[in-house]
C-alpha cells in the first residue's frame, strides 16, 4: 500500500493511500521524498552540512573544492579527440602539432577558473603543459604542450587537464 503524507498550508496534514507500495511525503502537494522498493529519491535537497559521523564540514567546502572540469586525452590523436574520461568536457579539438582548445559542457561563469595539468610521452621528455596565448573564456580553454629542451611544441600521450573554480 503506498501513503502520501501532505502537509498542506490550507488543509493541514493530509494523508492517502492506494496499493503502489510507495510512500510520499510532501509540502503543498509538491513531493519532498519518494520511497519505494529501488530506496529513497529526494527531487532537491538542500544541504548545509555534510557528515560522517565524525566528521563534518559545510558543504561548500567540497563543492568549491571539487574540480569543475577534468579530462584525459591522447594528444597524438589528430582532428577531434575522444577523451580516456572527462567530467563537464564536450570535445577535445588537436589545432595543430602539441595545441589543442577543450570545450565545456557547462560553461563557467568567465575566464576567472583555474587550470592545472600534466603531459607525458613515453618518447619525448620533458613536455611542459601550458596555456596558450589565446585568452581562455568561459566556454573553452587552449592548451600546448612544448619540449622545452627542443623549445617545439609536441604531441604528448597523455594530457589531463583539470579545472577549478
């Protein structure tokens, strides 16, 4: 038997019931919590401390601490690359030998982000990862990466990028 329980402005504390084997819980006829026998679904929730049990922290800490944006890629790869694995990343496009622009599936605000990276090949050391002179924006963000002993842009194995926000 499914109960829905609806705390209503109007009527008060209103509850029904049918044969669903669900139990709702709801604010104004709008459903806060769903349980049923797959566990429990919360539509929003807002939290404003994360726990353990030992430990808590506001829980704005991970969401600004968490990367916005990651990938992985092969960089000798040419025209548009297929990530590893990314996180909030469209498409990885190589521009040229070692230059390459990512693109977010969800922009960030500006340009005022982050970017951290690595670039490795198996065959050519040491690789620099960089930004490049074009200004980053919101929506995408170029990157190159350079042999500096040979001071040449190279295609590197493998680049991860992440960004923070």
């Amino acid at each position: 038997m499914a109960v829905t329980i609806n705390a209503s402005t109007s009527t008060g504390l209103v509850q029904s019931a049918d044969t669903s084997g669900i139990i709702e819980l709801q604010n104004n006829g709008t459903t806060k919590l769903t349980v049923n026998s797959s566990g429990a679904t919360i539509p929003t929730a807002i939290v404003t401390t994360l726990s353990d049990g030992t430990n808590s922290t506001s829980a704005t800490n991970p969401i600004r601490g968490s990367a916005k944006a990651w990938v992985n890629f092969d960089g000798t790869l040419s025209g548009t690359i297929t990530p590893r694995a990314s996180y909030n990343v469209t498409s990885v496009t190589k521009n040229s030998t070692g230059k390459y622009t990512i693109v977010f599936t969800t922009a960030f605000a500006d340009a005022n982000y982050c970017a951290s990276g690595y670039a490795d090949s198996p065959t050519i050391q040491p690789i620099f990862l960089g930004v490049q002179a074009v200004p980053s924006t919101g929506s995408s963000f170029q990157i190159g990466c350079i042999n500096y002993t040979a001071s040449a842009f190279v295609d590197a194995t493998f680049i991860c990028v992440s960004f923070f926000r």
